[in-house]
C-alpha cells in the first residue's frame, strides 16, 4: 500500500508545436471521483474548480484541483495544489463558481487570482509526514459576494462528528455514510468532463491517528473510506483540495440544510498505482480545516490586510437550493450535470468564463514522485 498526492496531467507551452485550444485542455486530465454521481454544481455550489499556472524553466503548466468557498472573497484548497518548489513556482490561480446575482439564473464564471493573493501554510514542506497541507486564496474584488458559501463546521460540531464516526464504524465490514466528497474528472470508466460526488464513511480519529501518514499526534487529518467493501467508492487523481462535508443533525432543517464543510482532499492510498479506498487500512484523507482554523484566519488577515477576521463571525446567510448531500450512491442528479468540457478554462466573467485564443502547447505526464519517511510514494493529487 502507498500513499499518494496525486498530480494532473501538466499542460507544457512550448513554441512550435501543436496548436491546441486551452478551453479544451482539461480533457485529458487524469481520474476523480471513483464510482460517484454525475452532478450539477447548482447541486454543491459551495464547490469550485481551480485552474492553477505555474511557470518552470520550459514553459508554463496547469493543474486542475477543487476548492471549496467560504466567504465574499476567500476559497480553501490543499497546499500542494498552489505551492511552489524549486522547479515551478505559482502564477495564478483561475477560480471557476456559480454567480447567483440572478438567483433564478445563475452563471457559471471566473476569477483569477494573482500568486500574491495565495496564502500556502508556512509549515507545509511538500511531505505527507509532517501535514499542513492547506492553502487560502483570497480576491480582493469580492467575486464570490453572490455565490453560495458553506460554513465550516466548529469545534464542538467536529466533536459530535468524530462521535458519530465512532458509533457507527466498524473495521473490514460495510459501513453506513456520513460524508460526502465531490470532485471533477474522469471516473473509474475512464469518462471525464462531469463533476460528480460520492458519500463515504468517516473512520474514526484513534483508528485514523493509526493509519495516516503524519506523525502528528492530533487530528490534523480526516480518513475516510469506501462504505462497501466490495465496491471502491473514493476519490483519486484531481479532488485535492476539493470539499469533505458532514451534515450536523442539529442544524438538518435549517435552509443550508445542516451541512458543514469540514476537509480539505490531501491524499489517498492506492494499490498497485491505483487511488484505493475500500478494504482494510486503506483510506482517502482531508485536512482538518477546524484544526487550522488559526492559519485560516490569520492568512486573510495578511491577504486582505486586516485583523481580528474569524471565519466562525462571518455576517452570511447560508442557504442551498436543496440538500447538498446525496441520499445514496446510486441514481442520477435531478438537475442537468455541469460539462465543464465546454466551460473555457482561461476567461475571466461571463457564463462559462471566457476564452482563449489558439495557442501552442503539448501535454505531458508529470507524476512528481516524492517519497516521504514511511517509504511510501507520493504523487501530488491534483
């Protein structure tokens, strides 16, 4: 078994080579959600898609990974999705939404936001073992005002959450759903072009301290499994950073429905190089975002040059359209599922962002293979 960020397919400009539209690019990147629901992202549109460039000595590469929206101007996402090392250093980052400033209409579109505007935890060294894998983007224009938020669940909520994953987890049996993950990319067909989401069961924090790969004493990851045994529900290549929610059956008839945003996708294990997460100690794993709920604020704080910001005092009316969270991992959505094939990945505004002009480039495979403390592969999942 091997643990693994896994990394998109790189989309190298280079002069002349073949042209190639930009807005068709993510196509050929690498699988998601594995054995999930086609979905609209009206149906989750706390969820966003990152287009993420960065510069290297041959040229520039996009990835692709999730994020999830939290306030008027801010998105978390994983670090390794939008950090820099010594062969690629970050740009920007384009954030792909759903603007509800016509509620009865509302339009899928874009942002991008500059590298100076992207906040990478200070502690967080490209390695599983030492965790931090958590990033905030920040808009100084405010473009997520008319976007749906989600709230992040609070301590006391975490607390009730880690109970319920302990009442009702068993080790090497089926288990009920109580999360649920959602991401882009293809499937486990092979398909690719939809967002999707799949429910999962959370494992519970002494059986995940046990598991995971950092060596944190504290539960600064969240480990999630398949619910069936026989069946490899999961997440795998281009869900990093992308959302983990949890519903507080508290809060189950309020107008956002109870459901709370709780992870941030950092890695998962595989066998025989395949994203695995069904059967014995192997597992999907979230940051925490309540555990670095210090680094969250404190990083708007500096991004928006402010002091005293705390996401849990936030003036946002929370609210979805209908509930969020699947009742099983079967059937379709009711609404048409977004293709964001057709979504130009490179535009600023408007419905489906806007385009670019014919430009060259090739695409290549970058696996970015690191290996950490356990002997383990890690391949960035994005």
């Amino acid at each position: 078994m091997t643990f693994r960020h896994i990394r998109r397919l790189s989309i190298l400009l280079i002069s002349s080579l073949i042209p190639w539209d930009l807005s068709h690019a993510d196509d050929s990147y690498e699988p998601t959600i594995l054995n999930g629901v086609s979905t609209s992202l009206s149906s989750i549109p706390y969820q966003a898609r990152l287009s993420i460039y960065k510069s290297t000595s041959s040229g520039t590469v996009a990835y692709l990974c999730g994020a999830s929206l939290i306030d008027d101007s801010v998105a978390i996402t994983a670090a390794h999705c939008v950090d820099s090392d010594s062969s690629e250093t970050l740009t920007s980052v384009t954030v792909y939404y759903l603007d509800y400033t016509t509620p009865s209409s509302p339009t899928y579109t874009s942002v991008s936001i500059p590298a100076s505007n992207v906040s990478v935890h200070s502690s967080w060294d490209g390695t599983l073992a030492t965790s931090n894998d958590i990033a905030v983007l920040y808009d100084s224009g405010a473009s997520f005002t008319n976007a749906k938020k989600i709230k992040i669940a609070t301590a006391a909520e975490m607390t009730a959450m880690f109970t319920e994953f302990s009442n009702s987890y068993v080790a090497n049996q089926d288990n009920d759903t109580n999360v649920q993950a959602s991401g882009y990319g293809k499937d486990e067909n092979g398909s690719s072009g939809s967002l999707a989401r799949v429910l999962l069961a959370g494992i519970p924090s002494s059986t995940c301290r046990s598991l995971k790969a950092s060596s944190v004493s504290a539960d600064d990851y969240l480990c999630v499994q398949s619910p069936v045994q026989s069946v490899n529900y999961g997440i795998c290549s281009g869900d990093s950073g992308g959302p983990l929610v949890w519903r507080n059956p508290s809060n189950a008839s309020d107008s956002d429905y109870g459901v709370r945003l709780v992870g941030a996708a950092s890695y998962v294990t595989t066998s025989g190089g395949l994203c695995k997460l069904n059967g014995s100690y192997y597992y999907g794993a979230y940051s925490n975002i309540n555990y670095y709920k210090s680094f969250v604020n404190s990083a708007v704080d500096t991004l928006a040059s402010t002091s005293g910001y705390d996401y849990e005092s936030l003036s946002i009316s929370y609210a979805f359209d209908s509930d969020p969270i699947l009742s099983a991992n079967t059937g379709t959505d009711s609404t048409t599922p977004d293709s964001d094939s057709s979504s130009n990945d490179s535009g600023s505004g408007g419905g489906g962002g806007g385009s670019l002009s014919l430009i060259t480039l090739m695409l290549l495979t970058l696996l970015a293979l690191r290996r950490h403390t356990r002997c383990a592969i890690a391949i960035k999942m994005q």
